[in-house]
C-alpha cells in the first residue's frame, strides 16, 4: 500500500518473513500524530487484520530522536468539544484494532514516546524501548485529557497508582524508570532496537498461531468482562486448540524430540 506519512513493508530492517514493518514517517515533526497520520494506520491494521501472510506487525518512528511524540498540538488548539470527542472514539478505535487483530505487535520506541504515542506503544503486545527513549502522558499539561487509551491501558499494565502518578504529573520517566514498573518489556542500545524486536517476535511466531491468536483473546476477555468470563473463554479456546492439526503436531513433535511445524490448522 502507498502512503504518505508512514511506510509499511514486509521484510523491513532485517524483519523476518511474515512481520510487517509500520514506521511513523514523519521525523521533521519527531513523529506527531495529526489525523492524516492515524488515517493512514488504520488503513495499515485493516490491511494486517485482513492479510493472512501478516503474522505480526513492529511499530516504530522514523529516525533516532523519536518514536511518536505526541498528537498534532496545532490541531489540538483548534478543535472544538464535538470535534474532540469524536477524534478521541476514531483513535480508541484504530489502536483497539491493533490490539484485537489476534496478531502480536511490537512498538519498537526510538527516543520520544509521549502523548497518543505512548497510547499506540501500549496498545501493542509488548513494548521494546531504546535506551534513549523518553515515555509520558503528558496531556494534563496542556490542560487535557489522554484521549486514546492511556486511562484504562496504562493502569492495567502497571496499576492504578502508578498510572495515576503518571497521568496526574503529566511527568516524563526514562526508558530504564519504564521497565523498572513494567511499562516496557525491555530496553536495549539503539543500535539493537529493530533487531532485538525482530528476534522477539520471532520467538512468539515460532509457536501456533492459533494458539498465539486465541491467547492473546483469552487475556483481552478477562481484562473486558472480568475473570470469570476469563475463565470461560480460556475453557473453550483450550477446547478449540485441542481440535487443531497444531495441537497433533505440538504435542508429536515434543515426544518425538523435534522441531514442530506449524500449519495455522
């Protein structure tokens, strides 16, 4: 697909076969999400959802200062209530469908991850941070709300006072402050970032995909309609895998001492 301010490629930076490379194109604004921008990832996650060669997705910015640094504050300071709320519903909607899509992403964050660019960072299954990179929710200081997720993802990943504290202060920790309260999964040279994502995803893409696609439903069902609907959809997802040609050849392959080959059956 042609873009004009993000690239998406299959086999990006070193990406194995299967993982889509989506980076924020536009440097010269360290990234900012305006509407064009978030037009323009939706259209990238409807193309992954739909895209059976596409098994998992890294999010990163183009350059080295930064990988989203926030929304368009020239935007921002003209859009009225109405106008608010409804880029608020279209955000939470696009990073909801990178989040539900059934296929894990990585936010690969190089430099400054603030605002809307930590809300995309936490919508993604795991989150890998240069060690220059700078996180933070600082909309409070602009007399704002987070307004893509920020208030119900961030104190599930790192609980509520945490969250709060960052919300409230609007402050900006560093990336080795972010894995200390597990706001990010690792930190690494920047030298590595797109290496070290790659190598990740490709663990989790050496195991089923079905089975990868209905864990990733079963957590998000519990976090939706509380555990014991957890419980439930646990139960038949692993009714479900049992019944699948991955489940034969998983469990063969262990006896057998060997490399599973997958299918997606």
């Amino acid at each position: 697909m042609n873009f004009s301010n993000i690239r998406m490629e299959m086999g990006a930076d070193g990406a194995a076969a299967g993982v889509a490379v989506i980076t924020i194109n536009r440097p010269e604004k360290l990234n900012a999400l305006n509407r064009d921008v978030m037009a323009e990832l939706r259209q990238a996650f409807e193309a992954a959802a739909r895209d059976s060669a596409i098994r998992g997705l890294i999010l990163t910015g183009a350059g080295e200062r930064a990988f989203v640094a926030g929304a368009d504050i020239r935007e921002l300071a003209a859009i009225d209530a109405v106008g608010a709320e409804r880029l608020s519903s279209q955000g939470q909607s696009t990073f909801r469908l990178l989040e539900s899509m059934g296929k894990p992403s990585v936010a690969a964050i190089n430099g400054f991850s603030l605002g809307g660019g930590m809300e995309l960072a936490l919508a993604c299954t795991a989150r890998i941070a240069s060690e220059n990179a700078k996180l933070g929710q600082p909309e409070v200081k602009l007399g704002i709300v987070p307004g893509y997720g920020a208030t119900q993802r961030l104190p599930r990943l790192v609980g509520r006072g945490r969250a709060l504290e960052l919300l409230l202060t609007g402050e900006v920790i560093d990336a080795a402050e972010a894995h200390r309260i597990g706001l990010v999964n690792h930190v690494v040279p920047q030298a590595e970032l797109l290496p070290f994502s790659n190598a990740w995803m490709m663990k989790v893409l050496a195991n089923g995909p079905l089975a990868v696609a209905l864990t990733m439903q079963a957590v998000d069902a519990g976090y939706d309609a509380g555990m014991d609907a957890g419980f439930r959809f646990e139960a038949l997802a692993f009714g479900l895998t049992a019944a699948t040609e991955d489940r034969r050849e998983g469990t063969q392959a262990f006896l057998e001492k060997r490399v599973p080959r997958f299918t997606g059956k």
